[in-house]
C-alpha cells in the first residue's frame, strides 16, 4: 500500500524518478504477451481419485467399447423383432420361450431363433440371433413355455449397441480437456485408473503495506486487515494456479526484493498487490524492475478501475504487481492475469453461465414429465444452435460431451425445431473457432489435433453424412463430414452437394467384408462371393448398419435386394459391427480396414471409400476453416493416415 515518500537527503535520486506511462488495454496485453513463453505446461501422472478439476495433457483413445458388448436396455424378452411385425392387443404374438434367463454378468448360452424369445433383465448381453427387446410390460403370460406380445418391436429396440456409447479407438478425451465428474465417470467406465495431466502453475501471492495485517490478527492504530492476499489466491485457485502464500511484505526495499527473489525462484508467477502508483513510498515497481529482463513492459493502463497495474517479465515468468484496491486488483486480476494463468494451466478460456439458443432439429419427449435435453452449441448464421448429444440413460458421455443443457416443459410432447430455448451451461464453455457436423472418422481426430496445437478450438458432433449435409445447408455449421455413394453415378459425396457448399477432398478409406478369420465361408473369397455364400448358408448372420450411413448404401449394393437374418440390426458405428462379428453374435458385416485390424478380424477389400468435406461457401476463408483446410495437409495428419491406411484425396 501507498506511504508518505520520506524527505530526500542531499544526494538523493528524485523523490519521483519513474512516472507512469498510460497505455491502452491493447497494448499493455500486447506488450506483456509478446514477452511470456509459449512452452506446453509440464505434464505429470496422477491417479484418478486426483484428477477432478486437472487439464488432460495427452490425448487419450478409449481403450474399449462402451458398453463392451449388445446389453438389453429394459428387462424383458429378447426377440427377432419381425416375429411381431402383426403383434397388437387385440391379437397378441406367441412366441415360444427358450428356458434360459440371461441376466447381468450372464452370458447366454442358446440363440434367439425365429419364433422364440429368451427372457433377458436390463444389461444382459443380447443372445445370439436376437435384434430387438420388448420391453415386460408389454408381454404377458402365454400358455405354458410361451409369452404373448402385445406390441411390435422395431429392430434394435430395447437394445444398446457395442461402442454405441464410446468405440474403442475413437478420442475419449482431446489434450486440454478440463476433468469434472463427468469425464472422471467416463474414464472409469474405460477402466483408465491413471493419466497424464498438466502441472498446475505455483503461483505466488503476497501483499505489500505497512498497514495490512492478516485475518485474525488484532487491527492496530491505522491498520487493516490484508483481503487481497486470500482473494487473489482463491482466484488463481479457481483459474487452474496452486497458490503459494508469501503473506505480507512491509514497505522495506530490501526485505521486499529478499521475498520476491525467493518467491520468483520457486514459483512459476508472481502476482502482488499494492504499491503500484507514483509515490516515492511505493517501492514495488522498482524492486520488480530489477529482478530480471525485459523487467517491467507495462506500468499504468487506461482501465476504471485498475489504472496502476504493472506488468513485468523476470527470468521468463509473469509477474504482476496488482492496484491495492480490492475492486481494481480483482477487476485487472481477471481481464489480464487470469488469461495468461489460465492458459499456463492449459485451460482453455471462460465461457458464459447461460445462453439461448435455437434448437435445429424436433425433440420428442414423454407427455407429463420435464425432460432436460443436453446439448452442444455451435455458431449458426441467425446466432447459436443447440445440438441434443444425448445417448440414452445409460450412456455416460452425455454430459461430458455437452456444453449445457435445455428443458422441454411437462405438458409438452415435443420440442418443435427451430425453438429458441434457454441452455444452461455446464461449467464453463466456449464457441469454437470451427464446427464440423456429420460422419465421424477415427482419421478426423489428427485434424482435430494439429488445430489444437495451433490454438484454434473445434467442435466435432457426430450425426451421420445426411444430417451433416443437413446441418451444411441450414448454416449450422462450418464444414460437414461426409462419405455418400450416388448408385446412379457410382460417385462418392459431390452429387450431393447443394448450392452454398463446396468439396473439400478428404481421404480414402477401404471398406470391406468383416469376419473371423476361421470362418471358412469368407475366407480367400472376394466380397462378392463372400455375401453369396453368406446368403445361401441360413445360418449365417450378418450385422447392417444404420439408415443414413455411407456404409448402409455399399451394404445395399452388394445385397442387391437381399435382406438376410441381421440385416435388420443396425449400429451405428464400424466398431459396433466389428464387435459384434468378434463376439459372434454376427458372423460378417460391412466396415473399414483399421476396424478389422483393432478386432482381429478378416477383411475382404470392397471399395476405396471417399471421405470428403462439404464446406459452406461463405465461411471459406474464415481463420477457423482456412486453418481447418491447411491442416488437412499438415505432416502429422498425413502420417496418421498413413498409418490407418487411408490416402489423402485429391480433385
């Protein structure tokens, strides 16, 4: 704090021999910026009973699928759902029972065949031949070894998907990701019991004056209690720092240069409060000016409040001397030093509380019940889109994967598209630089990253290639995500492409037949005689994929009209597929090379898939899709997808 400056002996400097120079906020922060270091912070291993609130410093690939295996969602009775296509109440399906019971933790010993039913209890893994379950509510006991089936089931009803929640080898958590008790959740649910996390900052903190006393102490004449000091370091707490207590330094040159070096020795910043302005008694700066180069860049900054802040660099590390003023000193705190903390932490920068909102697409919900729908916020053309993420109940990347959430009221069945709603955030999130919306590929990751790395934040939702063309076209997001096959031009995702959006080639990718490599139905045959001799064989199962896949048109092209047991089950990931050919609950199916080569499995080359990038014109040359276009062809990128074994494509 500020004291009387003392008379000047013969001899003496000036009482006042610095004066401030006022500079905007611009250039105060540009001037300070240009002397920080950029370096990574230091990563260490923490378990993960210790890493609430720490900055993911590796990005960290799911090790398995989540859920591991097919599990039912309801207790009930697994079925082959065309076995009650015609069920109603009126005139109710029998189906026979096959005497087992599969539970938790059982594995199913006999297969669901046509007309029968296995009754199953929710996440119980899905027998053999099964593709929906009905739920018990809507059976009822049939004549004896029998059950009646009131309503039809669709194919994959009742049912979660292996890797439907989280496929092994897609990013389970990106570097810089801040841990909350959502992500600690997910990680469990992968079994990772330790990780790499940022070290967090140490970061000094004291208070200079001969008038402060701390809290507790008795007040003297003149005296008051120190409250910068436990503000400042709750706010360095709060911003990613560990604060270190230097306590409270008295107006003394030499007993204050003594803390300072000793905390600057042992700290990675210094922030003080106090003695910032022009008296003769105020001796921070000065002391500060001389504890390394470049010292101090920036001493006075047109701010109400804060104008006496002082910025400085010692030895390669911040060091700010805050005004002695609680207002200032926490109003300066946060618009220059919590950015650079924040940022030494690895965290990325502070979001708002609650925004609104338009919803893009219908929201069903259950008529009498408040639904709350978690969402992902993207920049569209009119202001935000909320994006449902949600996966179901038992998924646990809901939450970690949203930015916030929104209500459908009670007494309302829906949420009707292109409802402005309010979404309430979830700590604390920001709009990215670019939004990719469409197919997910494990390839899409490398780009992801290579934009990390050069600061440039994204947003990845994963919706499938029509509903990202979809998004495209509604000005929903940046650059669509796309893999789509014209059957009439035998063209890969330019056919498709609407007025507004342009082609930005991806890579090839090969998809093929999947199977155990000791079957011998498959094995040495081309694809398509791989699918004839599947198609003679009754007992063969095969495992689709979802309407709106790229990978759902090669499947009906090679079937040519052939619908064979499985085509009705229909995950929605190559993972799915892949694992359920491993786990034998299907014996072949569609997916791409690195799939085959995660699960162990066969693969017989079908076709070079094209994925490619459909990108809205008029956000072209905007920084985040400019950026986005340039790392397509970064090195590491084209080295990752070397190893996948995909090639880069080219007009």
């Amino acid at each position: 704090m500020t004291a009387f400056p003392p008379r000047s002996a013969p001899g003496d400097a000036p009482a006042q021999d610095q004066f401030l120079t006022v500079l905007s906020r611009e250039d105060a922060k540009a001037r300070w910026d240009a002397h920080l270091p950029r370096e990574r912070p230091a990563p260490e291993v923490v378990p993960l009973a210790l890493a609430l609130g720490r900055v993911v410093a590796t990005t960290l690939p799911a090790p398995i699928d989540v859920p591991p295996f097919d599990r039912s969602l309801v207790d009930g009775f697994a079925v082959v759902a065309q076995d009650t296509a015609a069920a109603s109440e009126a005139f109710p399906a029998a189906l026979g029972l096959t005497g087992e019971t599969v539970s938790c933790g059982v594995m199913p010993r006999q297969p669901v065949l046509a007309g029968t039913a296995t009754v199953i209890a929710t996440g119980g893994p899905i027998p053999r031949g099964a593709d929906a379950v009905v739920m018990v509510e809507h059976t009822e006991p049939g004549p004896a070894g029998t059950v009646l089936v009131r309503r039809p089931a669709a194919p994959g009803q009742g049912i979660g998907h292996a890797g439907g929640d989280i496929a092994r080898g897609e990013v389970l958590l990106r570097r810089g990701t801040v841990l909350t008790s959502r992500e600690i959740g997910m990680l469990g649910a992968t079994g990772v019991a330790a990780l790499h996390v940022y070290r967090r900052p140490r970061v000094a903190v004291l208070s200079t004056g001969d008038e402060l006393v701390a809290p507790g102490e008795p007040l003297g004449p003149a005296q008051i209690y120190d409250s910068n000091g436990p503000i400042v370091a709750a706010a360095v707490a709060e911003n990613g720092g560990e604060p270190v207590s230097f306590g409270i330094t008295a107006d003394d040159e030499a007993d204050l240069e003594r803390t300072l070096r000793e905390a600057l020795g042992s700290c990675d910043m210094v922030i003080l409060s106090g003695g910032t302005s022009k008296s003769a008694g105020d001796l921070t700066y000065r002391v500060v000016a001389r504890l390394g180069s470049p010292g101090v860049v920036a001493h006075g900054v047109a701010l109400k409040p804060g104008k006496p802040l002082c910025l400085a660099v010692a030895e390669g590390k911040p060091v700010v001397v805050l005004p002695g003023f609680p207002t200032s000193a926490m109003f300066t705190f946060h618009d220059f030093v919590a950015p650079v903390l924040r940022r030494m932490a690895g965290l990325p920068p502070r979001g708002e509380d609650s925004v609104a909102a338009r919803v893009p697409v219908r929201v069903p919900s259950e008529f009498g019940r408040t639904e709350f729908v978690m969402a992902a916020l993207t920049k569209g053309d009119d202001g935000l889109v909320a994006y449902p993420t949600g996966k179901g109940s038992g998924a646990v990347t809901s939450f970690s994967q949203a930015d916030g959430f929104f209500a459908i009221e009670a007494m309302a069945d829906h949420l009707a598209a292109g409802t402005t709603a309010r979404v309430t955030l979830l700590g604390q999130a920001a709009i990215p630089d670019v939004t990719i919306v469409g197919s997910h590929c494990v390839a899409l990751d490398a780009v992801l990253e290579v934009l990390a790395d050069r600061g440039i934040t994204t947003r990845s939702v994963s919706v499938g290639s029509l509903g990202g063309l979809a998004a495209a076209k509604r000005g929903e997001c940046d650059v669509a995500g796309i893999h789509l096959l014209d059957p009439a031009s035998g063209r890969y995702n330019r056919p498709f492409l609407s007025e507004g959006l342009e082609l930005l080639p991806g890579w090839r990718r090969m998809q093929g037949v999947l199977f155990r490599p000791d079957d011998a139905r498959f094995a040495g045959k081309t694809p398509q005689g791989a699918v004839a001799a599947a198609l003679a064989d009754p007992d063969c199962l095969m495992v689709g994929r979802n309407q709106g896949a790229g990978t759902r048109i090669l499947i009906d092209g090679l079937l040519a009209g052939a619908r064979p047991r499985g085509y009705w089950n229909q995950p929605k990931s190559h993972n799915a597929v892949a694992a359920a050919i491993a786990q034998g609950r299907a014996d072949w199916g569609l997916a791409i090379a690195p799939v085959a080569r995660d699960y162990g499995l066969g693969f017989l080359p079908l076709a070079a898939e094209h994925y490619d990038f459909a990108v809205v014109a008029a956000r072209r040359d905007t920084a985040g899709v400019a950026a986005f276009v340039a790392a397509l062809d970064d090195p590491a990128v084209l080295a990752a997808l070397a190893a996948l074994g995909f090639e880069r494509g080219r007009d």
